[in-house]
C-alpha cells in the first residue's frame, strides 16, 4: 500500500562526483539521428535512424561493452548526450538512474516513489523516462510525474496524480510515458472531473488544459501530422483519440474497447501519410484520418484478429507491419492486414527497426537480426543475451544496444566497427 507522508524525507539524490568522468571516457555525443530520448525512439515508432550496424555477428553474438545489475520493472532506456536514464526498484524504493551510456557508470540517482508490487506483471516501474534538452520527465507506477535536471538528478517540479486530479491507480501501475511537444508535455493522468488526458508547461509543470472524462488506459501517446494538421493520439480505456496539442480540443475518437481480460497497452502505430494502426489482445484495426468540408473524421479500413499486440507495440515500416500476435512474430500488410508470414520463439518479444532489419528479443532473452521483408522470415542471426523475462524494448543509441530485464542491464556494441 503506498504511504501518503511526504516524500520531501523519502527523495533523496546522489550528485555523483564521478559526473566529471562522463565527459572524459565517453566517445563523441550522440546526433540528433541517433539518440533515443524517450520511449521507442526519436519519433516514438520503434525505428532508429542508424546504419552500417553490425549484421555480421560472431558466435557468441555482438560484443558485450558492460553488464550492470539493475532491478525489477519494464522501464525503458532513454538515451540522450552520452547519458542513459532508465527507472526501476530495489528494496522498498522505487529509483530513476542516470549512468555513462559507454561505461554504465552511474552518476546520479533519484527516488522517485515506493516500490510498486503487481503479483499479475511484476514488481516495478512502467514508463520509460522523457528526455528534453536539460530535463527529464519520470511517472511513477503510483502515479507521481516529476521533472528532474538531467544534468544534476535535481527535482524541478512534480505532481502527484492521485491527490492533484483524483486518479485512480490502474490495476496495474502508471504505464504511459509523458510526451513532449513544443513547449508542453502531454501525459494522460486518468484524472477525475475531466483530467483525463492533460498537458502541463514543461518548464514549470503548470497545467495547461486538460479534456474530458476517458477511462485509464496503459499506452502512450504520439503526435502525427495529417494534411499539415499536428494531432496528439491517445490509445485510452476505450477509445482511440485525436487532440489538438496546444488547446485539447478533440478532433476524434474511434471506439476500442478490449475484451473482458485486457487492457489497452500498446503504442498507436502512425502509418503514413494518414493512417493508425491500434491493437489489443482481441484483435487489431487500421483507421484512416479523413476531411469532408466541415470536419475531420475517422473511417475504419480494416479489423481483424490477425495481429493481436498484448503490449508488444508493432513496428510500422515501408507499409507492413512487424509485430506479436501474443507469441507469434508476424508480417503483415497494412493497407489490407493480410498475413504475410509468422515465426515462433521469441514468446512475448519485442523488436525495433534499424538499417533494414528488426532487432527482436525474445521474453526469454534470446536476440535476433531479421531483414525487415515481407517477403517472408529471413534470420541473420541470433544469440543468447539474457535470461528472466524480458519485456522492455530495445534502444539503439551511436552503435551501442541497451537491453534489460528484471535483474540487469546490457550493452552491445552494435556499431559495425570491429
């Protein structure tokens, strides 16, 4: 049960004084191409912007540059000027850190909440830490939002979504990551009395607007431009929505409510130049963003139980799909969601896509290199990195893979470089 006192005595920073030995072993900082600050890279669709990775991999797979032990949560690994930000829990605590991306030293730590338990998920946190210029935004599992200097660990500002809106924790944890755009970061906070989905002024936490009432879903939003229109799209409890992302304004909504057992997880998936791919256990569906002379509007293409995300997020690429149908890794054609090939043993994987491959890890640990084609399975390669459950994405950052589980943290050198 989560504690109510303050935690002004709870939060505690280290301002490591190793901070001056980043600067000194890192390689060149990351460009803007190539850094991954937020949840599923720079444009939140699970595709890196890298090329010439490694796909030649030896034996025992890619180089190992360091291994770290970690703790339990499914946080993802933010990367942004040499420093990688992740959250996760030991003892009672829950912790965001900030370490070396080359060395996997730390240099700072924050506690950001009370260790979070879920005998159904597992213990630890959700969201994957927001990068931006010199900040970073962390939710907590319980629901604490907190800004925090990127360089220092310092707390900025925060809010707690139970007491400031009313929220009601989700059965199983905050999951969604806040998303910044321009000047705003957009969170949905699940509040009550129309705090459902929220944007707050990045720089003070302010609150901006907030939109009516939307059961609490476990995805995270994205922003697309549609006909030179910027929409901010959440994936709530029951329902698929478009914003404005500067006033709230809805646009539209497409109803998606999942079956009695599930949940709404994954990441809407953008498909260009006017279409979204959402899913659930159930089943999946494509909708295309259309204009008549006096509104925007939403038309359903297709639905289809062919490719049911649980909370693998697919990746969109070239018009085809690549994702988990619960335990089986599929292609499948976008415009028709026709099938276009499947494989097993990956479990409930992952994958991202980099340099015309997907990188995939299995729930069990096992990596691949696929060639991202719908012209049927192609393997390139494929090692043993970690074992447990792994259900965190991975994060292509410079030539260096990050992967996780519940017990630690690795990195690969990638890179293609001997």
């Amino acid at each position: 049960m989560r504690g109510k006192n303050s935690l002004a005595g709870m939060v505690i920073v280290y301002a490591l004084l190793c901070v001056w030995g980043v600067t000194a072993n890192a390689e060149p900082r990351e460009s803007a191409s190539t850094e991954w600050h937020q949840w599923r890279g720079p444009n939140r669709d699970g595709i890196s912007h890298e090329t010439e990775i490694l796909k030649d991999w030896p034996t025992d797979g890619p180089k190992e540059l360091w291994r770290i032990p970690l703790g339990e949560g499914f946080s993802g690994i933010s990367i942004s000027n040499g420093r990688a930000y992740t959250m996760y829990v030991r003892g009672e605590d829950e912790i965001v850190v900030c370490l070396d991306a080359s060395t996997g030293k730390e240099i700072w730590r924050y506690l950001s909440d009370y260790r979070y338990e879920n005998r159904q998920g597992g213990d630890g946190p959700r969201s994957t830490p927001t990068v931006d210029d010199d900040k970073v935004y962390v939710l907590s599992a319980y629901g604490r939002l907190v800004a925090l200097d990127a360089n220092t660990g310092k707390q900025l500002w925060d809010h707690d979504f139970t007491e400031a809106f009313g929220s009601a924790i989700p059965q199983h944890g905050f999951s969604t990551s806040p998303l910044v755009e321009e000047n705003l970061l957009l969170v949905e906070v699940g509040g009550a009395d129309g705090k459902s989905l929220v944007a707050f002024d990045k720089a003070s936490g302010k609150l901006i607007w907030n939109t009516e009432a939307y059961p609490s879903g476990y995805s995270s939003p994205i922003v697309i431009t549609v006909n030179d229109i910027r929409q901010a799209i959440f994936l709530t409890g029951d329902a698929l929505v478009s914003l404005s992302p500067k006033d709230g304004h809805v646009n539209w909504r497409y109803r998606w409510e999942p079956g009695r057992r599930d949940q709404n997880s994954v990441t809407p998936v953008f498909i260009p130049p006017d279409k979204v791919f959402i899913s659930s256990r159930d089943e999946g569906a494509v909708v295309q963003i259309r204009w008549t002379a006096e509104e925007m509007r939403i038309e359903e293409v297709w639905r289809d139980r062919v490719l049911k995300n649980r909370f693998s997020t697919s990746v969109g690429y070239n018009g085809y799909l690549y994702g988990f149908d619960n335990t089986i890794f599929k292609c499948i054609d976008a415009d028709t969601g026709a099938e276009q090939w499947k494989t097993r043993g990956f479990g409930q994987g992952t994958a991202i896509y980099a340099d015309g491959h997907l990188i995939v890890l299995g729930e069990s640990g096992n990596l691949a290199l696929v060639e991202a084609t719908h012209t049927g399975y192609i393997e390139i390669a494929q090692t043993q990195v970690l074992s447990g459950r792994c259900w965190t994405v991975p994060t292509l950052s410079a030539g260096r893979l990050y992967l996780r589980n519940l017990d630690e943290l690795v990195c690969l050198d990638l890179s293609g470089e001997g």
